[in-house]
C-alpha cells in the first residue's frame, strides 16, 4: 500500500499538489523552418541539488532492502509450507525461522535508515549532474544543425518528482522518441538505461552507433534508486532511454558539494555527445 501510494505520489504529486508551489521553465528549441514537431527529441535536466547522503550509499540502500525483502519474504513462504505439511516443520525449526524473519525485517528497516536521512540541500555545483548532460545534448545538437526532425529539451525540476518533463508530456501531442542524456562522467563505461519494457527501436540504435564509434555501452534497466527524466517519458508511453557514464566514484561524488567542475575535463561529454548524434542517425 505505501509502495502503491509512493507511486501515485511520484508520478502526479509535484503537478498535482496546490500549495507551496514554485516556478521553473523548460527550454524547447525547435529549428526554425521545421513545419513539424519533432519526431526525437534530446534532453538533460538543468537543474541540480544537494542531498546529505550520497547516491552510491542511497543506491545501496535500496538494493539492500530489496535483498532483505526478498528473503524475508522466502522465509516466510517456506514456513508456511511447511506448517500445511503436518508435522513438516519442528519446534526448533520454526523458532529458528521466526528469529530469521525478525532479524531480516529488523536489517531491512535499517537499510532504509539512509533514504530517511537524506535531507535535500543547495549546495551541489552540480557539474557532472546534469551540466554534463547539457553540454553532451547541445554539442550533439550541433553536430545535427541539418537535421530538422531532432528538438532540444532541457527540462527543469528533473530534481523534483521529474515535474519538468511531466509537465512536457502533458503539453505534447503524440508520442515522439526521446534520448535523456544524464551525468556523463570522464571516467567509466556508457549505459543505456530504460524503465519497464525495453524500447527495442531506440537501444538497437544506441548499440549500433556504440559500435561504430569504438564506444563500450551497456545496456541495463534504471538502477535501484535512480530517478531519470526518461521515466516520465516511458510513463506517457513515450520511447524513451537515458545514456549516462560512470562509475562508483561517479555515484559518490553527485548530489554533494564535491560535484564541482574541476572534476569533469570533458571528455566524457564530447564522447557522449557524438554517440547522441551518431545514435540519431542510426534511427533515421
């Protein structure tokens, strides 16, 4: 129930809610002479944050507390066999599978201790999340001035409940392809990450650009714990991915006052930004 409350929250809450509102603006640029709305767009969040515990530790967070879940959840489908088999299941046994279950939810608990910690701040620079991403989508827009099918988005609020590029599904007909570009590191491998099903269409392009540029991409669904603008896109049926580089150091480092930019020399983006181009061609 409070999963499925979360949800609801999640995807409606930040548009829905009447009080204490903000304002923010999403940048959309079209080609001037294009008598058509895009049919792909390329976007990255503007916006940035700080939060008191790093992602690394709030992505282990939630895969720990998926872990322990799970196996509480097994603990307690096998004592319920168990008891159904009369005299399947002995006084030691079922004592040693209740403490099992109490120590497993008291563990799953705690691993949720950073996720409620982890109060929201302004003290990020926010260079790799997301002005990374920025710099990729417009150095690869520019390597696509000929192309007047591509539009640029650069969503705001990605930070709250993704707001921004819900707010663009709302305002745009049709269901258009779109690439998010999000924190592109120097360091690490590329991955393409997507929610849910998997749009073939669009990560068959990734790959094969990938391939031709001499570029190792993975692709993965979004990690536990991520939050990502193409989420929003694939919520409004929309095909959607968002490439972004990495690594453990990455996941450490944004969200804090260390995401500065004398970290990122900028390979990483001009990397990303000619696999966003390249990508786009392989679609047309």
């Amino acid at each position: 129930m409070v999963g499925l409350v979360g949800a609801v929250l999640a995807r409606k809450g930040p548009l829905g809610i009447q009080w204490s509102r903000g304002r923010s603006a999403n940048l959309v640029c079209t080609r001037r002479a294009a008598d058509k709305a895009p049919r792909i767009w390329l976007a990255a969040h503007l916006d940035s944050k700080s939060q008191a515990i790093p992602m690394l530790v709030r992505v282990a967070s939630v895969a720990a507390f998926g872990v322990l879940l799970g196996t509480m959840m097994v603990a307690l489908l096998a004592m319920w066999i168990m008891s159904a088999r009369e005299g399947a299941v002995t006084p030691v046994t079922d004592l040693r599978l209740r403490h099992f279950i109490e120590a497993a939810s008291i563990l799953a608990a705690l691993s949720l201790l950073p996720m409620i910690l982890c109060f929201v701040g302004n003290r990020s620079p926010g260079a790799a999340d997301n002005a990374s991403g920025v710099a990729a989508v417009l150095l690869a827009a520019e390597r696509l001035g000929h192309r007047d099918d591509v539009g640029v988005l650069i969503t705001s609020a990605e930070e709250l409940a993704l707001a921004g590029a819900r707010a663009f599904t709302r305002e745009t007909r049709g269901r258009p392809m779109v690439i998010n570009c999000d924190t592109v590191d120097d360091d690490g491998q590329f991955i393409c990450m997507s929610k849910g099903w998997k749009p073939e269409r669009l990560v068959t392009a990734v790959e094969k650009a990938a391939s031709q540029l001499g570029i190792e991409a993975r692709v993965t669904r979004m990690l536990p714990g991520v939050l990502a603008d193409n989420v929003a896109f694939t919520d409004a049926e929309w095909q959607s991915v968002t490439i972004s580089r990495g690594n453990l150091g990455t996941l450490a480092r944004v969200h804090t006052s260390g995401d500065r930019p004398v970290r990122i020399s900028g390979v990483g983006v001009a990397q990303a930004a000619r696999l966003l181009a390249a990508t786009i061609e392989e679609l047309a």
